[in-house]
C-alpha cells in the first residue's frame, strides 16, 4: 500500500510543476487548482481519514514542518471545495468535513483550525480576523474566489450582489477612481466576516481581464459574448486570473458585458512615448518606443493628439528628428451611441541618439496627412542635463532630465560631467558606459550633484513626491546650419510642462544667456546680446532649474543664394554685426572675394566644374576660435534638390533612398524666371530593362519661386507606384517640370530597403551581406534570422554574424541538409531587406512524406533559365485544393505566410503572387482569421500588391463566406442539445454576424456584401432587401436610387464638383476607358439598373471626364455582382481597375464604398425581383 506522506508529495510535486513559482502571499484563487486536480485530491485524503480518528491523522500529519505538505494542500483543498462546492447555509464545517467523509465534532476544532493556519502560513497569507474572532472559514471562502453558487445565480446573496454592484460603480465611476479602489470600496456590502482584500483583488483582476478581453475581440455589440468569444479565442478561460467554469463564464460574461457595454476606460495620454535604459550582456542602451492602447475614448485621442475631426480610418507614423521612421498603429472609429478608437498597434523602437531626440508622429489617413506633432513624453533628451531613470524593475523606465526628486531608492543617472554625493550619506556609483552616446552610467543612492557649464543639478531619492518636468526650445530655426541644430534666428522661447499638465512660456525674466566667449550671465532679453554659441539658463528663485547649448543669430539675419552661369553663387547675407565670413576647409579655393556693406556681407565663389551638391560658409564672433558656425547651402541654379531632415542636400553619393525617407525628407525648389511658379511632378515605376510599369502625376503651387516644402508628396506616389509592383526590384524615379521645362532634380532613385541583403559563398557557406552596413545606424542591433520558406512554422534558425576585410556584416547560413529556398529577415528593422535564398545541400532532399502538398510544391517549385520564368503548374493547384474544407492541412501553410507579413512585403512570397489571381482562395484565408491583428496583416495585400479586395467578385465571397461558416456552425453543433432552439437560434444568429464583424467594419460596400450573402444562404434578412430600386410614388427616401443620389450629391458638395478625372497616364487611361465601354458597357445592364449611370445625354466630353470618378465603381459593382458574365478580362485590364480603385479609394473612400453598396443592393433585388 502507498505511503499517504508519499502520495501527498507526489500530488503536490505535480501541482507545482505545471504552475509558475508561487509569490508567497498571493492568494489562492490565482493558483486555478482544476476540478481534475481537486478531485484527485479528495480521493488521497478520504484515503488517509479512512476509516480512522480525524484527531489520530492530525496529530500524526499537521504541523509537522515543511516535509509532508499535508496542511498545504488541506488548507488548498478546502479553500478550492468551498469555492466550487459550498452552498451557504447555517452549518459550514461539517458540510466541507462530510466531502472527506469526516464527521465534525467540536473537539476536531482546534486540530482543525492548527493545520488550516499552518497551511496558509505557507502559502504566505495571513489569518483573517474580526473584533470577535479569527474567521478560519470566512478566510478560507475568500481565498478560494467567488463561490461557484454566486456566480452561477442558485444563491441571491452577498457575493453576486457584491459583483454586480462593483461593475455598476466602475461603469458610473470609471473616470474617477480606479477598478481596484472600487473594488475596495465596496466590500462594505458584504457581511463582517467577507470584507477582505482577497475578494477585492480578485474582483478587479476578473473584471480586468474581461474587459481586456472585451477590447481584443470586440464584444461590445455582440448579443451572447461567450460564445462569440468562444469562437474567436477558445481558450480565453485560460487568461483569466480565476477558473471559471462554463456556468460561471457565461454569467459573469454577460453580466459584465450588458451592465460595461458603455465603459470605454480612460486615459489622459494613451498615446505616448516610453523611454527606458536596458542592459544586455554588460551592453547599456537607451531606448525609446510607442506605447498606444488598445481601446481609446474618443475625446481622450483628441486632447492627446490635438485633432478633431478625424477620419474613420488613420495609421499613425513615428518618426525621429533624423528621420527614422516607421507606422506604429492603425485606428479604426467603432460603434455609433457608445464610440471608441480600436487600434491595432505595431511595436515601434529607436536606439541610442535616435532614442533621445525628439519624436514625433504623423496621421495619415487614405493618402493624406491629417495632423502631425510631437508626441507627449516625446521631447527631446538635452545632453547638457542628466538624464535620470528608475533602478527598479527590468526596464529602467525614464524618470526625468535636470533637476529630479524620484520616490525610488535608487536610480540611474545617464551622464557626461561630473556626478558627486552631496554627503556622506549618499553614493554615487558609476556602473557603465554608453559608447553610442558618449555618456556614462551612474547609480545614485540619496543625493547627488551633477555639475554643468553655469551652476549644478540635483538628483534625490527617498522623495516624498516626485518632481517631474521637461522643458524644450520653440522657436524660428535656421536650417541651414549645420554644425549646431539648435540656432534660431532671434531669442527662442523655453517651454516646460510639469508632469500631466499643459505645457506653458518660461517667464522671460527667469531666462539667461552666457555666451561661450563670456564668464558672465545675462538676460536673455538684453539690448546688447552678444550672438553664436552658448547656452541658455533658465533659473527661478536662485536655483538652476534646466539650462542647454544653443546658437542665437540676429532676428533680422537672413541669407540669399544667387547662382549664376558656369557655376558662379554670390552669398548675400544680411544682419549681422561683429561677425567674420569664410569658408569650410577644402572649399578655400571655392571662395573669391568677401565685400561688407554696413551689415551685409557678398561673397562671390566659383564652384569647380563638377558642381559639388552643397558649399559650406563659416559665421565666426569676435575673433574666437570657439564662437563659429557652419552653414550648409545648395549649389543648384534652378530645380529641385532633396534637403534632409536637418535641411542639408541629400547626398548622392554611396546612399540608398526608401519610401520611408521620403516622408521625413525635404525638396528645395528653385523656379526659373517667368514661370507660373507650379511645378508638375512626374513619378515612374521602372521594371526590368528601365521599363516603364505605371506612373502617376501631381501637380503643385509654390508659395514663391524659392520654396522648401515638404518631400510627402513624392512619398505617397511612391507607394502608390510600389503597391502596383510584384517585383522586389522594382524602383520608382522622379521627374520634374515647370510647365514643359524639364528642371534639374538631384534625386536619387527611390528603392523600398535601405540595405540589401547579397548572398554569396565563403569558405564552402553561403555568405550573406548587408549593403552598406557600417552606415546603418543600429548596426549591431542588426539579427538576421532564417526558416525555410516551405516551412515557416518551424524553429527560425538565428544566423552566424561575422565581418569581412572590409568590416561588412555578415551572416552565415546554417550547415543543413534541407534543400530548397529559405526565407531569411532582419528582425525589427524594416531597412534591411527580407529575400529568399536557395540552399543546395549536399546530401539527398529532406524526406518529402511529412510535408502538405503546397509544401513540397512551395520547395520544388520548377524554374526555367531559358525563360526565366518559374512554372507555377503545381503551386496553383494547390493553393486550390484547400476549398474543399477548412480542416485542410494546407490552410496551415497558407497561414505560416500570413504570419510572416510582419517582418516582410507581400512580394518577397510567390504564394501570396499566386494568391492575388486567385481571390476566391484568398477571400477565404482572409475570413479565416480570428484575431484583428492576423485579419489587418492579409488585408494590408492591397496596399503592397497590385490587387484589390473591391475587386473580389461576390461569388468569390459567397463562396468564402460558405466555406468558413460550415466549420463555425459545426463547432456550435453540440450546443443544439443542451438549450432550446429559439436560444440556439440566438446564438447561432449571434455567431454568425460577428464572424465577419472585421469584414464588415471595412467599409459599407463589404457590409453589404456580407449582408447579401446571409440573406441569401442563411434566412438572416438584409435590413435593405425589401427596399425597392425605384420611387414607388408614395415615399421615395426607401429607395435604393434616392439613396444612391444623395450619395452623390454629398460627394460632389466634399469636392465642390472638382472631380477625379484622371487615374495615371493618358496611355493607361485610354485603355481602362476602352474597357470601360466594351466590355462593362450601359448597353448590357438591365434596363432597371441604368439609372446609376451616367445619363446618355451628357455631353460625352463631361462624361468621360467623370467617368472614373462616377461610373467606375458602380460598373465594378456590377462585374463583381456577375453582371458582365460574358466579358473575359486581361490580366492587364484587371490591373488596370484595381489601380483605378485604389486611388478613387484615397481620392474619397465613402463615395467609392457607398456607391459600391447601393449598386450592389440595386443588383440583387433585381435579380430576386426576376426571379420571383
């Protein structure tokens, strides 16, 4: 017979092994003891109280030390019992005892009570006690959570009053209090013996993480949450804080959802900046990221972000002063009484100096820029002040800059001077260095004293409060200077904003300036400021409060370039007094002759014949070698030329320029004399052998003949371009013109990654390098990792990283036997290009039985070199065959891509170029996606692919829609004998509309679709199927046609009758219009449906002019309902009207939608109307 001592130790030992490390003190609930594990329990101990005295087991069993655990596990077993089993009543004691078939006598009590307060000593929780008494029992039903009977509504009592009334407080109270202290609060409902913490703790915990849950899966609207949530995460029982079971969750669920639906939590700045200090491996770093929630109040975004009217649909940029940048979240606008922002959030970091700059962001919204500034807690690190970060937890958060009181301990001081303790009693440390920012780490312990160029900071901990500001410079910048970032043009105002609130103007007589050539300070305002380089000091009530480097120029100083033939410039700068001009070494022989009239300087300088992009004049003060500036300015005569985010000409030279740069980047534009001072924009995206793939145009209205403006434009024809490309290689150029004038343009080509990656071999390895890797910024932050393509669901192999000669990167493909293409990538660093890179093995290929047959077709997919073309045979024939059933293996592979498209464009992939010609295929792995995340990753296709989902044909989507909802309806098919049918038919009808909630949510065309499709299938009537085409002469506002028009009155009042009359060029344009008439011609429609074209009798001029605009997407809806069966279309005309769609979409996305849906409403009921 097994000893009971072992099999205690045994149950125990396996207990502990699938949890992680118990923190003493937490209580028991947040163990999530499983009834399979409660019930193995109940049978060790009936087995060790069988058939013996309860006093005899112990007095042999408890208290005995840490050894036996048996009062462990008896204090975790009642607890749990109670909780699961326990339904009220006058006697407690002896209905817990009898589920170990222990009769309670009164002298049982004190053993009882001995082993249950051993027991919870070691779990580390205390004894709930009373002014009457120690309440073992009371202790033991809060430990186990929420009695089972409450939840599940069998008792009416205190616990499910208790719940109902946190969740009704948190939903009146959510602004001001938070749910733990509500949680708290309102323990005073419950009975003397139930008021502890335990129940508090875990009500806000429950309550937290289901509405968490909530935000996820966006379960706001739906009609029985648990089983839409069922659905979407099957396993969202194990994320919670406490097990619940199936009765429970579905109560509690509902409960929370119907009373919480209205309860958007609030945030005073859920879009931020969060800067932190790591250490890796004895490497310190700064860093930097987004942090953006998930949920936000609409009212909440806008005070954060300072915009109203937003659009539906944005996607926010970071992006740094340097110019790095990256898209950090998408927001989509849900509900209509109760709304909120859902964001889909894409983890976004800067390193080093990019970290500490100032960072702000962009909304863009359907090709538009629709507000920009810089983000809270984004300014700018000053490297005159120590910086200062919490020594607590993992991530050393960012406490403040300057003068800093932290409540912590201790802290980190990021520093470049001299750190000291003000007294005997604090310590100052230095742990570290940081090489990327010339600075060192220091640790503070009570007080110390950092010492700069005018006076000290003070750093304390042990605070009482904590004493948190930042201040930054606003004021007219001179870009053009280029040796010191900060040089304005007159006095700068200093901002500073203490902690959350506003920020707000240093008063001017607190402001000091000490010019680097001078000991002394004065105001700031003084008449006689002597200008260049020093530093400005901020001091109140005769302590430094922030001070920091800049250059101040006269507020009347201005520079004007004059360029003549044969590369002669004259240099006119005005405004200033006490000054020397010269010029940069190496460009001495540049510079003729320097002439000063009163306070104006003319330098002439004859450029050499190689026209350099920039000259580099020098400002000096008072005969100090010091106090010197260095300007930067562009050589051209007349053109443009490309600035860089400082506002220096971009060098040609050895660079790469992306898409991203183009964003952050700047054009200078010099118009000839004469000229209209409009600059026509001509962008081209090139293919093989140069040639000309698609181009669009743009035209543009300078402010002045001599402008600089913003470089986005050419951004955004670039990616329209580079989301009509299939090809990695593609590149997109620019040309510009004033009127027919082709204007001089250093612009480089535009490539989509900054570093390509070369695959060549060495010493027997294939080798892969990083083009121009000892200019990228983060370079040892640089990780590539690699999986085979065909199996990208397995272990990514992280690569060999070494150098060459050269100090190039690079990284060493794996020793391996598995023969065929691999897919390898950077991770986090969207410059370095993903590729696929083939891998002969010596050995023989890898046994071919485990894998699916669009596996093997992905690793043996034929290529031919005489062609150069790949035979795509049998990859199309795969990617077909999952149709057949969503339990397809196949599916999986499929979903493997999808996955990667976080870390790679579309078209590094041949599935996903297969997979644009076959939307059915695609509509569905699209439908089959369950979280928002996954869904927005195949949705994004459309912007990176020559594809448009517009374009899927609504058989396609019926189809999908078929496929996807057979194996949902299967998985609810067990239900159906468990609760009455008009329930299962709720929930049924529940299930089914949120499946394609996210479809839906995409715009009022793919609502209608969806609609359609239920209403055709699955008896779910469409709210518009009864609605007539035409006025039936008594109330014409149901009609789809007067519907349709004031949708198109509201597009012409938006646009003023300014339509789009153009999609690329007149080539292009020509031919989609030709298809327009031949094969989606007026004359093939159904006499009922005509009305929502344009009128024969416009004039066929207008017409044609309006045509892309108006009677594009009614005629797309048309084709897509099965209209014009009978027209076959080229690959090259179904390209041609995606192209066409997706720039009606940024040219105004509700029109194309709208009128999309109204004809596809018009479509059905006429064709149900003939059939009937």
């Amino acid at each position: 017979m097994t000893n009971p001592s072992t099999e205690i130790h045994r149950w125990f030992a396996d207990f502990e092994k699938y949890r992680p490390v118990h923190k003493s003190g937490m209580p028991l609930w947040s163990l999530k003891v499983t009834n399979e594990e409660l019930n193995h329990l109940q049978i060790i101990l009936k087995g060790i109280f069988s058939g013996k005295d309860p006093s005899i087991i112990f007095n042999h069993y408890s208290c005995t030390g840490g050894n036996s655990r048996f009062d462990q596990v008896f204090t975790l077993y009642l607890a749990t019992w109670i909780q699961r089993n326990f339904r009220g009543g006058r006697e407690r004691w002896p209905v817990v005892l009898a589920s170990l078939n222990i009769k309670h006598e009164n002298r049982l009590n004190p053993a009882i009570y001995a082993s249950v307060k051993a027991g919870l000593r070691y779990w580390g929780i205390n004894l709930y006690s009373t002014s009457s008494a120690n309440q073992y029992f009371a202790t033991l039903y809060c430990q186990g959570g929420f009695p089972r009977s409450g939840l599940v509504g069998l008792v009416d009592g205190p616990v499910s009053s208790y719940l109902d009334s946190v969740i009704t407080q948190f939903g009146l109270f959510h602004k001001t209090s938070s749910l733990s202290s509500i949680a708290e609060k309102r323990l005073e409902v419950l009975p003397e013996t139930l008021k502890q913490i335990p129940f508090a703790t875990l009500a806000s915990a429950l309550i937290s993480s289901l509405l968490s849950l909530r935000d996820r899966f966006h379960l706001y609207a739906e009609n029985d949450p648990v089983a839409a949530l069922s659905m979407k995460n099957p396993q969202w029982r194990d994320e919670l804080p406490f097990l619940l079971c199936d009765e429970e969750a579905h109560e509690l669920m509902g409960r929370l959802l119907k009373r919480a639906a209205t309860i958007i939590r609030r945030e005073q700045n859920p879009v931020r900046i969060r800067r932190y200090l790591t250490v890796s491996m004895d490497c310190w770093e700064v860093i930097a990221e987004s942090h953006i929630n998930h949920t936000i109040h609409p009212e909440d975004l806008n005070n954060v972000l300072g915009v109203s009217n937003l659009p539906t649909y944005f996607d926010l940029y970071t992006q740094t002063q340097s110019g790095e940048r990256a898209r950090s979240a998408s927001f989509n606008l849900k509900g209509q009484q109760n709304q909120r922002w859902q964001v889909l959030t894409k983890h976004t970091c800067f390193y080093g100096t990019d970290a500490t700059s100032a960072i702000g962001y962009e909304l863009w919204s359907d090709g538009r820029l629709v507000g920009s500034d810089q983000y809270y807690r984004g300014e700018e690190l000053n490297n005159d002040l120590p910086w200062v970060f919490s020594a607590e937890g993992q991530r050393f958060l960012f406490v403040g800059q300057g003068n800093v009181s932290a409540k912590q301990g201790s802290v980190f001081v990021v520093f470049d001077g001299e750190l000291r303790p003000s007294n005997a009693l604090s310590e100052v440390e230095k742990v570290a260095e940081i090489e990327s920012l010339n600075k060192s780490v220091f640790k503070v312990t009570g007080r110390a004293e950092a010492l700069v160029i005018f006076g000290k900071f003070t750093i304390s901990t042990f605070a009482d409060e904590a004493n948190e500001f930042s201040c930054w410079f606003d004021g007219r910048c001179c870009s053009e200077a280029v040796s010191h970032r900060n040089t304005f043009y007159g006095r700068p105002n200093v901002l500073v904003r203490y902690g959350l609130d506003k920020p707000y103007s240093v008063p001017e007589g607190e402001l000091f300036w000490k010019c680097i050539d001078s000991d002394s300070l004065c105001s700031l305002m003084a008449e006689n400021l002597q200008f260049g380089l020093g530093v400005i000091v901020w001091i109140k009530d005769g302590n430094v409060k922030w001070q920091s480097k800049c250059a101040l120029l006269p507020e009347s100083a201005h520079f004007n370039v004059l360029h003549y033939d044969r590369g002669e410039v004259e240099l006119k700068a005005t405004g200033f007094k006490n000054t020397d001009l010269g010029i940069l070494d190496g460009e001495t022989n540049w510079l003729r002759e320097v002439d000063k009239i009163e306070d104006i300087y003319f330098a002439e300088l004859q450029l050499p014949a190689n026209m350099p992009e920039s000259f580099h004049p020098i400002l000096g003060w008072n005969k100090s070698l010091d106090n010197k500036i260095v300007f930067e300015f562009a050589s051209m005569h007349v053109g443009v030329c490309l600035l860089t985010p400082e506002g220096t000409p971009y060098k040609l030279q050895k660079n790469t320029l992306t898409v991203e740069e183009l964003f952050t980047h700047k054009l200078k534009v010099k118009m000839p004399s004469g000229s209209d001072n409009t600059i026509g924009i001509s962008a081209a995206l090139m293919g093989k052998n140069k040639r000309i793939r698609a181009s669009v145009t743009e035209r543009i209205v300078c402010e002045a003949s001599t402008t600089t403006i913003s470089s986005n434009v050419l951004g955004r024809m670039a990616q329209v371009l580079y989301a009509q490309s299939d090809n990695l290689y593609d590149f997109v150029t620019f040309k510009f013109y004033a009127g027919q004038e082709l204007l001089d343009s250093r612009l480089p080509k535009v490539e989509l990654f900054k570093h390509p990656v070369q695959c060549r071999e060495q010493d027997g390895r294939i080798a892969l390098k990083v083009l121009s890797s000892r200019r990228h910024k983060n370079r040892d932050a640089i990780v590539l990792y690699a999986a085979p393509i065909w199996d990208l669901g397995c272990v990514h192999y992280k690569l060999e990283r070494t150098t060459n000669n050269f100090d190039d990167l690079l990284f060493l493909m794996p020793d391996t036997d598995l023969s065929g293409p691999w897919f390898v990538y950077a991770l986090n660093d969207n410059k370095v290009q993903p590729r696929a890179v083939v891998v002969d093995a010596d050995s023989s290929r890898e046994v071919t039985a485990r894998l699916t047959p669009l596996q093997r077709a992905i690793r043996d997919l034929p290529f031919n070199r005489e062609t150069f073309q790949f035979d795509y045979t049998d990859m199309d024939a795969c990617i077909e065959a999952p149709m057949e059933s969503l339990l397809h293996a196949d599916w999986r592979t499929m979903q493997s891509f999808v996955d990667m498209l976080d870390l790679s464009t579309p078209n590094t992939f041949h599935l996903f170029r297969r997979l644009i010609l076959k939307t059915d295929v695609l509509a569905t792995l699209l439908l089959k996606q369950q979280s928002p995340e996954s869904f927005e990753r195949l949705w994004s296709l459309a912007n990176e692919m020559p594809f448009e989902w517009l374009y899927v044909p609504v058989s396609y989507w019926e189809k999908a829609i078929q496929v996807v909802l057979k194996d949902t309806l299967g998985q609810l098919a067990h239900l159906e004998s468990t609760i009455s049918q008009e329930q299962f038919d709720c929930i049924k009808r529940s299930v089914v509309e949120s499946r394609f909630q996210m479809l839906t949510d995409k715009g009022k065309y793919f609502k209608t679709v969806v609609e359609l499709v239920l209403d055709k299938h699955f008896q779910i009537s469409a709210p518009w199927s009864t609605s007539p085409i035409f006025s039936n002469g008594e109330n014409d506002t149901n009609s789809i046609l007067y519907e349709f028009h004031q949708e198109k009155a509201g597009f012409f009042s938006r646009h003023e009758g300014r339509l789009m009359n153009h999609v690329q060029n007149k080539h292009n344009d020509r031919e989609l219009r030709h298809y327009m008439e031949t094969s989606m011609s007026r004359s093939l429609l159904p006499a009922e449906l005509k009305g929502l074209l344009q009128h024969y009798s416009v004039d066929k001029n207008k017409a044609d002019a309006r045509a892309f605009a108006l009677d594009l997407p009614v005629m797309v809806s048309f084709k897509n309902a099965g209209l014009f069966e009978n027209s076959v279309t080229t690959e090259n005309e179904d390209w041609l009207v995606s192209f066409a769609l997706s720039q009606l979409q940024k040219f105004d996305r509700v029109w194309l939608q709208n009128s999309m849906s109204c004809a596809l409403k018009a479509t059905h009921i006429q064709k149900t109307n003939t059939v009937q």
